[in-house]
C-alpha cells in the first residue's frame, strides 16, 4: 500500500513522467504503427485497449490535483508488473490509456483486461490516511484475418467500447470491431499529433 508520506514525494502531476515507465502519446502512437504494420504483414493479431480510470473526476474532486495524479502514477506502475515485456503502456489525452498486446487474440485480451482489471479493484491505495479502491474500465480491438487496413480504427474502436463501458457505470471490458461505423465527435483520440 502507498502511504501519504510516498504521496508527498511524488512531484509530477500529470502521466507524463518516465518514473512508471509509461510511455508519452507520440511514443505510443509510434509503436502502434509498428505493430500493425507487423502484424498485417505476418497475419498476427494485435489487440488494442483503451483504459480509463473510473470516477477520476470524483477523485480529483474528493482528494485534490495531487491525488489524482499519485493514484493514476499508482495505477499505471500495476499495471505495468503486470503486462507482459512484449506488451506497451502509454498516456493517451485525457488521462487515458493506450495499450498494445502484440500476437494477442480476443480470448487473449479479453482474459489479460479481466485480470488487469480486477487486479486493480482489488489494490488499495492510501492517500492522505485515507484507503482508496479505485477500477478501470477497458475498450478493446482486435485485429486479425484482416478485418481493417488502418491501424487508427483499432484506437477508433477501443475508444467507442471504452465510451460505451463508462456509459454502463465502469469497471467492465468491452470490444467492438474496428472500421465499424464510428462516430466522427470531436471527443475522439487525435491520433496525428505524433
């Protein structure tokens, strides 16, 4: 468990910091090209999640600016023990989260993002003297057999399953096919800017 005392020395306030291994939005995007294009190539599949962090809102509200930032840093460094080495975790805007599972299936992912996600619900995490549960919500993609030609409609897709899992109130994995008719809001990840 974290204490308050680890809570005052934590000094970034935002994902960005290299301190849990995370890697920025440019990085993230960058790598999902890769793998992509790798698994296109070689017929893989790939799997795509978007993860948010449920009532991140509330926490901030509750806790303070710091505390959302010490709880998501907290969460982030879970969540990397737990991936695998060929797995990457990035910041997304918004304070999301992008992460790749190279030559992941649906069963696969869909068992790694219940296990994930209930890892999670299951730490607890002090922040001035007070225990916090906190649980993720996953929005998953699949690619495999060919079924898009753009790396972006894997993200497109996660996002919309993370939208639609949010909307349900949380803590729950959902998938959606990629390159399905997708809602072109504004809310979207802008996957240009790296």
């Amino acid at each position: 468990m974290a204490s308050s005392t680890d809570m005052s020395r934590f000094h970034s306030l935002s994902l960005g910091g290299n301190e849990a291994g995370l890697f920025s939005y440019a990085q993230i995007v960058h790598l999902l090209k890769a793998e992509f294009a790798r698994a296109r190539r070689y017929q893989i599949p790939l799997a795509c999640f978007v993860v948010r962090l449920d009532r991140l809102d509330s926490l901030r509200d509750l806790y303070g600016f710091r505390a959302k930032g010490f709880i998501l840093d907290r969460v982030v460094r879970v969540l990397r023990r737990e991936i695998r080495a060929c797995d990457v975790l990035g910041q997304a805007p918004d304070d999301q989260l992008l992460l790749i599972a190279p030559h992941t299936d649906r069963e696969g992912a869909q068992a790694m993002a219940e296990r994930l996600r209930t890892t999670i619900a299951d730490c607890e995490f002090e922040v001035e003297g007070k225990a916090i549960r906190v649980t993720l919500s996953f929005g998953g993609a699949i690619y495999q057999e060919r079924n898009t030609l753009f790396y972006d409609a894997l993200v497109y897709a996660a996002e919309e399953a993370a939208d639609q899992v949010l909307r349900a109130g949380g803590n729950a994995v959902l998938f959606r096919e990629p390159g399905g008719d997708a809602d072109d809001g504004d809310d979207r990840l802008d996957l240009d800017q790296s």
